[in-house]
C-alpha cells in the first residue's frame, strides 16, 4: 500500500511541473518571435562590410548589434525577455563554445540562452546575411481530415439552426463541444474506463492492471459508488477534472517493472451500469461519453445481458477501434468452455454491428482474462500499452463520435429520391416551372384575353373595312335588340368574375411546392412549402393588377399595309353606288340624258363590290388578328410567370439552394466524396 502516493502532494506536484510546461512553451514561442523578427531585418537592405547585425531601420546613433561596448539603444534588438531584464550597458562579442578553432558561422553559435544574439564576423571576413528562421509547430493528432469533419460540422449546424429544433442539433453541439474540451487537454495521455454490470469484476481488473490495492473489492454490492482514476503519469490532473474525479479519488499505480509499458494511461474504475442507485448509472452514461476507450468486463453469467447490449454495445457499435471487450472470471468455467463462451460473446457482439479486431483489421479487441488468478493479464496489458503508445484513441474517439452524429442527423439531410427522379437530384424541373407558369397564365386568364384582343382587331377592322350601308343595318338591329347598349367595352379581357381565380392560382402554389419539396428531408421540405406560402399571400392581388395593365392595351389596335388601300377600295364602292343612283335620279327628273345602262351598272358594281371588298378584307385580316391576339396573350402570360417568379419559384430556390449548401457540409462532416441519394 506503500505505493499509493499522497493525493495532496501528487496535485501539488502535477501543478508545477504544468506550470513549468507552460513557462517552458512560453519561452519556445518568444524565440521563434524572435527568429521571426531576425528574418524580417535579414530582409532589408544589404548589409556593409563590418556592420554585421544592422538593418535600415537603425539610424547612425544607435545602431543595434554592432558590438561596441558603450552604446545606447537595443530597439533592434526585439525579443520578449527584453522586458524581464535589465538592458546591458556592455556587449561582448560572442564565443565561440569550441574554443578560437570553431567558427562564428556555424549554426549552433547563431542562438545563445533563447534569446536572439548577433552573430560576430571575423574581422578577416566579410558579413554574411544572417540565415532566416521560420518556426513550425508541429502537427497534432488533431489536424488533417478530422479538424476539416469539424469545421464541417460547425458550419452545417450554424447553418441549421434556422431550420431544425434545437434538440436535434444537440448531439452535434455535444460533440463539437466535447471535441474542443479534449483537444484543450494532454495529448500524451490516453482515458480509458472499466466499467461492467453488478459482480463483472471490474475492480479486481483495475487493481491487478495497477498493481495495487486501489479500488475496494468484495461481496458486497455495489461496491464502487464513485469513479476512481488512476495514472500512470503526470500531467493528466485537466483531464481528471474533466471527468469531474475529486483528487481524493485520484491515485497511483505501482511503479515497478511493467508500469513503463502503460505509460501515459489514464484508468478509470467505474461504478456498475446496471446498480440500483441512480446516481451510479449517471455517472456510468456521463464518463463513458468523455472517455477515449472503453473497457467493458462481462462475466460467463452476465455476458449477454440485453440491458448491456441493447443500452450500450449496440449504441456504441461505430465505436468498435477503441473498445475492449474482456471476458473475466474464466477460472470458473472448465475445461473448453471459456473458449466456448468466448465465441459465443464474439457473435453476439457481431450480431450488435461491432466489427472485432481479428487479422489485422480495426476493430473491437475480444480477450478471455481471470483478474483474480492473473490469467490474460499480460495480454492485455501488452494490448492496453501498443493501444496507449499508438496517441491516437482520443481522435479516434472523436472521429467515431462524428460518425455517430452524422447518422443521427442523416434523416433531416438526407432522403430518397422519388419515383421517376434520378437519386441526388433536388430542385424544380424545366417541366415544373412551365406548368407553373400555365397554370398562373390560365389563372389570369391570358387565352380569353387575346381572343378577345383578336375579335378586337377584326371589329375594328370590320368598321374601317367594312360596307357602309351594311354597318348601317347592323346598327340598326343592335338597336332593335334588348342587349345591345350593355355591349362590353373592347380593351377589357374577358376573365373570370373576379378577374383572377383565386383557387386556381393556389392550386398551381400548392402544386410547385410539392414539386420542389419532393425528395428532401422533412424539414427542408416543410420550408419550402412555408417559403411559397408566404409568396402566395399576395400573388392572386397582383395577378389581379395585370391583368388590367398587361391585358389588351386601350385604343385602336395597330393597323396593317393594305388597310388603306382596302379602306380606299371600300370608299370607291360607296361613290360607285352614290353616282349610280345620281345618275339614275337624274334621268327620271329628266336632267340627265336617258341611258339606263350605265348607271344600273355603277350601282350594281357598287353593291357588289363593297360586300365583295369587307369580304376579303376580313380574309386578309384573319392573321394579323391571330397575332394580335397572340401578342396580348404571351404578354399577360410572361407578365404572370415573372410575377410568380419573384414572388414563389424564387423563395422556393433560394430554399433549394441553402439546402444543396447544407447537404455539402453534411457530406464533408461524413467525409464522403460521392453524391447522396
């Protein structure tokens, strides 16, 4: 017991030599600012032979770094234990630590006591340009692929907290809170826990894995109400107080031969997942989610237990590499019949999706031990210090964490496509917007108003084209009919009753909302059918305003080339027929000589002639007409898709496009390369 140090005196000790670390790293960033400082001045102008040191920045009264006792001024010279000490009023050129043989140009002479020192030139020897430093940290466990998963992960879910409750984004925040709260921490050190049902052994493995009498043992049950951590090196006091492990409960292994293999290790011992108090079980779920691996002890009565399974191995299955899986108590079973329990363990945790760690290949490690008789105990010790040496478990926990985030949150990102599109397509197709765009058209009632444009222009020219005494007996029986002075006037579209349908025009929302939802998550769905509802509040208003500014355009519809000419042509009928009877009038008074001939045939031609004339000019006036009436149709029908444009397809595209914006991050944060369907 003798190895159990004082937990007083081990926080104690772990506080200095942290703070130690911390002046050390302190003093290791002021020289690279330092040697940062010195390439900069390396980068000015060329210095001149015995001015070794100085830089354009230094005026003739004070140049820095010449080595002449008795001047004044260091500005030159910045380094961040410049404010801890006195400034020398003296310089002494550097020596060499050979002795007069070494040279003043070797590199190890260029730095003395980490702080920037002017290299000194053999007076011999012209100055040389002093060698620019860079500092480089080095890389961490941390960088690389999972540091891009989690910038991933952060921006997917700034970008969905608009979108999403936020108890669906919790686990995500969890994690990416949990990420940053380890990568704070130690990477020297590797977390793993004990835990196990009710009798599994548990502290038995974490006193014979110690070597000491640590955790109390026996019959009684539960015996370990709270955690208990162990290290076998120093340093690891921010990550106990993560776990929220008071230092009473922080101990020591034995140092003795086989501690230097588990250097590094971090063991907990943990109270019964399955107890009676509920207060061990939460300290159970809340450690097992801060841990880097996780050891789990079963015992031939208890390895298949469902609550195990079901509420912690099936779960935890993508957590696979940094998970233990440790048969105890064998020296019970006997003869074959712990290998006999042992693959049955192996099926069941392959039945939970864990993938074993058999061949080489990553995955869960299975091992038979006996804590009391020390049976696979060097096994697994072996296998715990290549896992501790490795420093990878805390990114693999993380990465494993990641992945299960993702797959929580892959039903909001992700859906299947639907019938009759092709997988990973989202958005509204071609089709889609033109039969939206018909749809508002058959709203507005763009196709009644260029019939009515076109019968427009065809009365029109009727009037102009038309026979004179014709008109004048068509007036007439307008007159005479009960409805003719409620006709509607020319430049109003016939539409509905209220000018727009208003159901037609939701109909046709409702319609491209579906559209554009189908095949995205559920709530990404839900917000574009909101983004086109709010657009549809006031699109049956401004359909309404079209179509009397975009209808038929009041006035006299344009006129073609042979309108004149068939108005003169008309015109010459009516004087035909107007001479005529003159003429005839003027025989019967007895003006006129009598010649009955040529009148008869004037007038004749001019009945004739005048029909024959409104005739053809209605023939000829069929496809100007026709393209009137197209006219004011495709420009209603342009003025309602462009309405319907700006106040629905547009919302429901920029939905789609924050979509499409998301399900990048999401596949970034699964680190997949490939389209999901």
């Amino acid at each position: 017991m003798t190895a159990v140090t004082d937990h007083t005196e081990r926080d104690e000790r772990e506080e200095r030599e942290e703070r130690k670390e911390t002046e050390a790293r302190a003093e290791r960033e002021g020289a690279a600012a330092g040697r940062a400082g010195l390439a900069g001045r390396a980068a000015g102008p060329a210095n001149e032979p015995g001015m070794t040191g100085t830089t354009a920045a230094e005026g003739p009264a004070g140049a820095a770094g010449t080595g002449h006792p008795g001047e004044a001024g260091r500005s030159g010279q910045a380094s961040t234990r410049t404010e801890q000490k006195p400034a020398r009023t003296e310089q002494k050129p550097i020596r060499s630590p050979e002795g007069p043989g070494q040279s003043a140009d070797d590199p190890e002479d260029a730095w003395g006591d980490g702080l920037i020192a002017r290299r000194v030139a053999d007076a011999s020897k012209p100055a040389t340009t002093p060698r620019a430093y860079a500092p480089t940290a080095p890389p961490t466990p941390y960088d690389g692929p999972l540091r891009a998963r989690l910038d991933a992960l952060r921006e997917l879910v700034g970008l969905s907290r608009t979108r999403l409750d936020t108890g669906t984004l919790a686990e995500a925040g969890r994690v990416l809170d949990e990420a940053d709260a380890r990568r704070r921490l130690s990477e020297r050190h590797t977390v793993v826990a004990i835990a196990g049902a009710t009798g599994s052994g548990k502290s038995t493995l974490f006193n014979a894995l110690a070597g000491v009498m640590i955790s109390d043992t026996g019959v009684r049950r539960p015996t370990t109400a709270a955690p208990i951590g162990c290290s076998w090196t120093d340093g690891a006091a921010g990550l106990l107080d993560r776990l929220g492990i008071p230092g009473r409960l922080r101990r020591r292994p034995l140092q003795g031969p086989g501690a230097d293999e588990l250097q590094g290790l971090v063991l907990i011992d943990l109270p019964d997942h399955d107890s009676a108090v509920g207060e061990h079980r939460e300290h159970v779920d809340r450690i097992l989610a801060l841990v880097d691996a996780v050891i789990w002890v079963v015992d031939p009565e208890k390895y298949a237990d469902a609550m195990l399974h079901e509420r912690y191995l099936r779960p935890m299955a993508g957590h696979a590499e940094v998970t233990f899986v440790v048969l105890n108590q064998i020296d019970r079973l006997p003869g074959d019949a712990a290998d006999q329990v042992l693959d049955d363990l192996r099926r069941l945790l392959d039945e939970d999706g864990i993938a074993l760690g058999e061949h080489g290949e990553p995955g869960a490690t299975v091992l038979a031990i006996s804590a009391l008789t020390g049976d696979g105990i060097g096994e697994l010790r072996e296998a715990l210090g290549q896992f501790t040496q490795e420093r990878g478990a805390a990114v693999r926990r993380i990465s494993a964490d990641l992945d299960a985030a993702a797959e929580r949150l892959r039903p909001v990102y992700v859906a299947g496509a639907p019938r009759g599109r092709r997988p990973g397509r989202v958005g509204l197709s071609e089709e889609a917007r033109e039969e939206f765009a018909d749809r508002l058209a058959d709203a507005v009632g763009a196709a009644a108003a260029g019939d009515a444009a076109e019968r427009a222009w065809r009365r029109h020219a009727g009037k102009a084209c038309g026979d004179p005494w014709l008109r004048l007996w068509r007036w007439y029986e307008s007159q005479r009919s009960p409805h003719g002075a409620a006709a509607t006037p020319v430049a109003l579209p016939v539409v509905d009753e209220e000018v727009t349908a208003r159901q037609r025009v939701e109909h046709a929302v409702r319609t491209v909302a579906d559209e554009a939802a189908a095949g995205l998550p559920v709530p990404w769905g839900q917000a574009v059918r909101e983004a086109a509802a709010r657009g549809a509040e006031g699109l049956p208003e401004a359909l309404d305003k079209l179509a009397v500014t975009a209808g038929v355009p009041v006035g006299r519809p344009p006129r073609p080339n042979w309108w004149p000419a068939a108005v003169l042509a008309q015109a010459a009928m009516s004087m035909l027929q107007v001479v005529g009877g003159l003429w005839l009038l003027g025989q019967i008074i007895g003006i006129a000589d009598p010649n009955l001939g040529v009148p008869v045939l004037l007038m004749l031609a001019g009945i004739v002639g005048g029909p024959c004339v409104e005739w053809a000019s209605r023939l000829a006036a069929r496809g100007p007409a026709r393209r009137y009436g197209h006219e004011a149709e495709r420009r209603l029908r342009e003025a309602a898709a462009g309405c319907g444009r700006a106040r629905v397809l547009d919302p429901v595209a920029a939905e789609l496009l924050r979509y499409l914006e998301v399900r990048e991050q999401y596949v970034r944060v699964t680190g997949t390369r490939g389209a999901l369907g």
